[in-house]
C-alpha cells in the first residue's frame, strides 16, 4: 500500500497559510477545519508546517501574546516530506523517528496532499485486516 492510494481515497486538498499572519489566525484556521496541522507556504514551495503543537508550545513559552506573533515564529521550517511511491509502512517509519503527525507528499516540487499519522493507521489496519482474511480464505479451501 502507498501514499498514492491513501491519497486517492481521501483526497489531496491540504489547508495551507502564509507565515505572515498570525498564530491567531492559525489556531482559528485548525479550529474551523477540525485539522491538527497546516502547511504553511512560501510562494510555491513548502515553507515550513505549524501543529496544535507549535501553537501551544509558543503560549507556554510567551502567553497569550504569542498569538499575535506570525506563523513563522513558531512554525517548523525543515519539513520532512513523502512522496505518493512511499509505502504505507516507509512513511510510519519516517513519523515515529521524526516524532511528528503530519506529512506533506511533494509531486515535481509541489505540495500534492498531506497525510497524518490517523491516516496511515488506518490505512494500515485494512491491509493487516486484508492480509488474514486472505489467510482464512487459504486455509478454508486448501
């Protein structure tokens, strides 16, 4: 299984920002999209990604003030990526060594989707879920 077909069932839509405005404005956006991460873009080209996590992370260390900060100021700017010939398997590697939730997948240096640690299990529990029921289909008929 590849993040092709993760991608093809959910759909490539990525809800993205501009590091100019604010992590208010952010908190808003996650909030109102029900996401945990956007991506947020320079031009055309990733420019870094901003999570819950980033958000919370900035008022604990400035109070609420943080929230009038922009994005840039609490985003991560070296994003991991994936591409759509990764595996289902390859990517949960890539997340549990980088610790983080969200993947965005680049196609010829595009931002192409996203796909977060939620989709790959799932994804990931149909295939194990496939592969035994193949096996109880073996041993039935042999």
């Amino acid at each position: 299984m590849t993040v092709k077909a993760i991608l093809d069932a959910k759909g490539r839509d990525v809800v993205t920002i501009a590091a100019d405005r604010t992590l208010s404005e952010a908190a808003a956006l996650l909030a109102e999209r029900k996401i945990g991460a956007v991506v947020v873009m320079n031009g055309e080209r990733i420019g870094g990604i901003l999570s819950e996590r980033d958000i919370v992370r900035a008022i604990a260390q400035d109070g609420p003030t943080a929230l009038e900060k922009p994005v840039s100021a609490a985003m991560t700017p070296k994003v991991r990526t994936c591409r759509e010939s990764h595996t289902v398997n390859e990517v949960m590697q890539l997340m549990t060594q980088g610790r983080f939730r969200h993947l965005p997948v680049e196609k010829e240096g595009r931002l192409d989707g996203i796909v977060s640690i939620g989709d790959v299990v799932k994804r990931r529990i149909q295939e194990v879920e496939r592969e035994a029921e193949e096996i109880r289909t073996y041993i039935a008929t042999a």
